[in-house]
C-alpha cells in the first residue's frame, strides 16, 4: 500500500497534434485571420503551425525554440518587405566590407550598380561599408536593399542605407544568405575576404544542385587586379582537373572585365528566357519569344543528354501553372543533374532570340 501512495500520479496526456479535432481548431483560427483552408497557401499556414504545436510533443529545449523562433520571425519579415517588389528584378551584390572609397573595386562597384539601377534594377546588399556601400552608393537608397548582420566588429548600416525602409536587420548568417539568394534575379560578386567567398561558393553550389533557380553569376573587380582571374586559375586547377565539378559547371558563372560588360551581361540572360519551374519531373523553362521548328530541332540534338525521356518540347503553360501564362514554355523530362548544361540551354535560347530581332532589323 506504501509503494502504491508513493507513486506519482501521471498527468493529462497530452493531445495529438495531428488529432481531427485539434487539425479543426487550427483550421478555424486560420478562417478567423482571413486564411481560406481550401486553398494552397492556407494549407500550408496549416503545416507551419501544427509543425509550431509539435515542438512541444517532440521537448524542444529552450535553444532550440529560441534559434527557430528568431529565424521565422527574421524570414517572415524580409518576406513581407520584399513583397512591395516582388514585380521588380533584383541583383545580390557581395564584396569585402574592408574595401576602401578609393580602391578601384569600390569605384567599379559604384559604376555597376548605377548602371543596373538605370536598367530597372533594385540592388541588393550586406549594408555595411566598403563593396556594400558602393552598391548603395550607384543606385542611392531608394533603389538599394540592406540585409545587416549583427556583428560586433562591423558597423550596423552604412550611411547611405540607414534609416531606410528597406534596411534588414538579421541575427543569423543562414536567414541573412536566404534573403541574398531567394530575392534576386542576378548575383555580382566582387573581391572579399572568407565571408565573399562563402556567399559565392554557396550561391553556385545551390544552383549547380538544382537546389537554387539558375541565375547570372558574374565575378567583377577594379581596374588592374586579377583577383578573379586567379580564382578561376584555382577552380580550373583543382576543381575541375582533379575532377570534383564538370566542364559545364564553368558555364555558371562569368567572369567581367568591365562593370559594363557584368550589366550586359545580367540583361543578356533575361533576352528571352524569363523564369524556370518543375511540374513534375519536367523542367519548364519560360520564354518571351517562341522558337522555330528548326531551332527546337537543333536544340534537341544539342541538349539531348538532359533528357530522361522523349524529348524537348515547346508549348504553353500546363495547367497546374497559374502565373505567366501568356508566355511560351520550353519542357522536357529533365534528368535533374547538369545544371551549367541547362544554363547552356538557357544561353542559346537567349542567342535566338538576339539573332532573330537582329535579323529582323537588318
């Protein structure tokens, strides 16, 4: 009788979060926010906050619910800012913090950043000193993003982009980076130190995974150095000799001798290619302007080992798609391996497109 009265009285288990009665709840808060259940994105409103409801069946710590509670609220609200140009083509700027107003890198990066700005471009930064800067600096803030790290050494915001709407404050690396790539139509990267390069390296291993849309990548520096020349001297050397990328892999990013060959360049991507989806296993590609019988016949004899079965064809949207639907579609069972081939792809249907309205002006 002792043993018995000592032992502890378990309490109220808890529900299960995936019951129907709690799902119900759950359902009814979202229809009391606006949310409508049978839509896609009230659905997934309903997996983000049955996901919130497991940490407390799975004893999350404290730091754990801390870590993931400052990144969705840091996520939610660069989402939300961004949203106002969502329409507006956007350019990730990387380069050192350290770089001097009157290095040749600064002054380039001055220049290129103007020259996108006048192109239609926002322009995206770390909003802190030296590259970051220069990027604000072309545009001015009204056309510049800021996505601040707080770091103990650096400064919070540079004097051109502080104060501004559109100036981010991050805590994390990771959301920071998340930011940089999933809001930007074009990377430019210019010398820097381990936190440049990190940017960059993940930016192309992102893209050559398929983890990432394919974007210009283009590599940019100041009058007399040979800062990227030398990194691509490594890649080639190491990277692709001991055989740990494929020659296509190269195709994925471009190396600028002038900041008006990197705009160039960046609008040359965009002449007729628009945007990329997976409806299934077939990559879609978009594009302004449709082909020929004999250019989508060449290009089945050229890209032919992207395919995993059938063959490239063009068409309009599939009927899942509900965006940009008046624009042509280039489709194929895609393999879901060669990306610097697919960004050959995408060159040559830009290439078409240039040649045909130059053609036609001739």
């Amino acid at each position: 009788m002792t043993e018995l009265l000592t032992q502890a009285t378990p309490g109220p288990q808890p529900r299960r979060v995936d019951s129907p009665e709690l799902v119900a709840q759950v359902d009814d808060l979202i229809a009391q926010c606006g949310g409508n259940i049978t839509t896609r994105e009230g659905r997934l409103v309903r997996d983000l906050m049955l996901t919130s409801l497991k940490l407390i069946t799975d004893r999350s710590n404290t730091g754990e619910l801390k870590l993931l509670t400052h990144s969705f609220k840091e996520m939610r609200h660069a989402f939300r800012v961004f949203a106002d140009y969502r329409d507006t083509p956007k350019i990730s700027i990387f380069g050192s913090a350290r770089t001097p107003a009157d290095h040749p890198d600064y002054q380039a990066a001055v220049r290129f950043s103007r020259l996108m700005a006048d192109r239609g471009w926002l322009v995206i930064t770390g909003a802190g000193d030296g590259i970051m800067k220069a990027g604000h600096e072309g545009p001015g803030a009204d056309s510049s993003f800021g996505l601040a790290i707080r770091l103990p050494f650096e400064t919070t915001a540079n004097s051109v982009i502080a104060g501004d709407d559109k100036l981010l404050h991050f805590r994390y690396f990771f959301t920071r980076k998340l930011m940089f790539l999933s809001q930007c139509q074009a990377i430019t990267a210019f010398p820097g130190g381990f936190g440049t390069q990190d940017e960059l390296l993940e930016a192309l291993t992102l893209i050559q995974t398929g983890k990432s849309a394919i974007v210009p990548v283009v590599l940019i520096e100041g009058d007399q150095s040979d800062y990227w020349q030398q990194w691509e001297a490594y890649v080639r050397e190491e990277f692709l000799k001991g055989g740990f990328i494929s020659p296509d892999d190269l195709a994925l990013y471009h190396l600028a001798p002038t900041p008006e060959d990197a705009a160039q360049h960046v609008s040359r991507f965009y002449a007729n290619y628009h945007s990329s989806r997976y409806v299934g296993d077939d990559l879609v590609l978009r594009i302004r302007h449709p082909l020929t019988d004999q250019q989508l016949m060449q290009i089945n004899l050229d890209f032919a080992g992207l395919v995993q079965s059938g063959h490239i064809h063009q068409g309009s949207a599939y009927g899942i798609e509900d965006d940009h639907l008046e624009l042509t579609r280039i489709a194929f069972h895609h393999t879901r391996r060669g990306y610097g081939t697919v960004r050959r792809l995408i060159d040559r249907l830009n290439d078409y497109a240039i040649t045909g309205a130059a053609d036609s002006t001739s």
